[in-house]
C-alpha cells in the first residue's frame, strides 16, 4: 500500500488498463429448430382451417352476432352466475359442517359430497329434468295423517331451466365445499385457538379470522370452477335450455352448416373465458397483497417492460453517440 502511494506521489504512470471482456452468449440450435418446427406446424394447422377444409366463412360472420345466438348468450350466462353462486353458498355450508365437531353433521356432509362428485353432472341434470316422472307432486309429511301436504306439481315449480340450474349448482357444490376445506384448513389452527381464548364464538371466528386468510387458497381454484362452469353449461342442452350451444345446434339442424356454427359458438365461448380469466388473475392478485413481497405483474406492466427491453439497446447508443460529441 506504501509503494503505490509514493509511487503515484512521483507521478508514476498508471499500468494499462485490462481490456475488456467479451461475453459470447451459449447457443441453443436446438432451440431454433424445435422454434421452426413448432411454426411450421401451426402454419399447416391455420392453412388447413383457413384454405383446405373448405369452410363457409361468410356463414362464421353472418351468425356471430345473430339474435338467437345473443340471446344462447345471454342465457348461458345466467346459468354460470347463479349455479355458482348455488355453488358456493351451499359449497360454504358443507366445508364447515365437513369440519364441525359434530358426527353426524360431518357425516351428512362427506356423503353429500361423495354422492354428488361420483356421478357425472349429465345425469344429475338429466334427473331433474325427468323427476316429474317419478314425483308428480311435492308433498311433505305421511300419507293418510294429519301432518300430510301435497304440493304443487313437479312440472310447474321445476321447468326446464331450473332442471339445469339444479343439476350444475348442486354438483359444484360438492366441489366448491372441498375448495372451501382447503382453504379453512390452510389457516394455522393456533389462530382460531387463540381468538377463542379472547372470547369470540366460533362463528365470529370463522368470519372474521380464518375466512378472509383462506380466500388467498380459495380464489384460485374457484375462477378455474367458474370457467368450467361457463363450459360445462353447454350440457343444459339435454333438458332443451336454449343456451349458446342449443342456439348452435338448432340453427345448424335448419341450415346444415354444423361446422361453422361450431366455430361461431366456440368463438363466444373463447371470449367470454378470456374475460373471465382476466377477471381471475386481477382478483388473485388483490388477494394475494398480504402474502407476497411483490405483487405479479399485470399484462400492461409486461408490455411497458418488453417495449423499454426492446428499446433499451437503441436508446443507449443514442446516448453513447452524444457523449462521443
């Protein structure tokens, strides 16, 4: 350390400077070549549905927007918001019952649970729709005693809408409920024990503490539900609910063009789970502000990065070339 210092006191020259070092990035061929394929192959798949396949795509354009094709909207719509707002209400009520003290109220709800996720939701739907059959009318209490009621008739209270709605809101709730426990349960046990000690109920407990901790577990899986549920809505069919894909069916039964409606009704669905996707991610991230030290970025954040990216290298020769002059 002494020598250098007197030696830049006698005004020594400083040694040459290092050069410096040149980083040669990797290459990947592979990359490229499994890139080209990729496009190539997706070239062949849109050159085949756009040229060969032959379709009429003058009839895709003409139904996009027709009035019974809104109107299968529309009522797909309501059939999603209401089966999942049946879903997880009654979903809700079978995950704390599931993991209440109570046996026999545990037990009901494991068997609801089992009963109704083990049997295909076409066959619930196709159940309701048919329960007239069976039950004419809806009674309560023993025949022949004084505690007996005959209800209205299974026709006039179930219709075919409600059929559906039945089917799909009763069978996510058998899955909304598991959703649910996940989600309770991810809470550590010492919390509610803790606010217990406190003096709250259980209830106050299950509202106030573990419910809006385990909504970051729960928000996830339940937009996945409820995209299913947009799709899956498409077999109300079998009780004749004039929804999006009904709208199709009946349409291309009249003018033979099936596989352009299918085009027109997997258009709207892919619009309509794109929205909900969007919606999704947005509300997960809301959720999940207590829990990350850096919330993901949304769409319009990667594309302002990708475009400084972009431009970084163009804007920093521009500089260089000023500094130079």
């Amino acid at each position: 350390m002494s020598d250098i210092t007197s030696g830049q006191r006698l005004g020594a020259s400083p040694g040459p400077r290092p050069e410096a070092i040149k980083a040669i990035p990797v290459r990947h061929p592979g990359r490229w070549v499994s890139a080209i394929l990729v496009l190539l192959v997706v070239a062949q798949v849109v050159y085949t549905i756009l040229v060969q396949a032959g379709l009429k795509w003058e009839v895709v354009g003409h139904y996009l927007f027709q009035g019974l094709i809104r109107g299968g909207i529309v009522v797909t719509l309501e059939l999603t918001v209401l089966a999942m707002i049946i879903g997880v209400a009654l979903g809700i009520v079978l995950a704390v019952m599931r993991l209440s003290p109570n046996p026999v109220v545990s037990w009901v709800s494991w068997f609801y649970i089992w009963f109704f996720r083990g049997t295909p939701v076409l066959v619930q739907i196709f159940f309701w729709f048919n329960l007239n059959l069976v039950l004419p009318h809806l009674t309560l209490g023993i025949a022949g005693t004084p505690f007996y009621w005959r209800g209205p008739g299974t026709n006039s209270l179930i219709t075919n809408f409600m059929a559906a709605l039945l089917g799909l809101g009763l069978n996510e709730a058998a899955y909304m409920a598991e959703i649910v426990r996940a989600g309770l349960i991810s809470v550590e046990q010492g919390q509610s024990e803790a606010a217990q000690a406190l003096g709250m109920t259980r209830m106050l407990v299950m509202r106030r503490i573990i419910l809006p901790q385990a909504m970051r577990v729960i928000i996830p899986p339940t937009g996945n539900e409820t995209i299913s549920m947009l799709k899956t809505s498409s077999l109300a069919f079998v009780a004749a609910v004039p929804e999006l894909f009904t709208r199709g069916e009946q349409i291309a039964s009249a003018n033979f063009n099936v596989v352009e409606l299918i085009f027109v009704v997997s258009t709207w669905y892919l619009f309509m789970t794109s929205i909900l996707t969007v919606g999704q991610f947005y509300l997960e991230r809301y959720f999940a502000r207590g829990s990350q030290r850096e919330l993901p970025t949304t769409p319009l954040q990667r594309l302002r990065r990708m475009l400084f990216t972009l431009h970084a290298p163009f804007v920093a020769s521009i500089w260089r070339s000023t500094r130079a002059r």
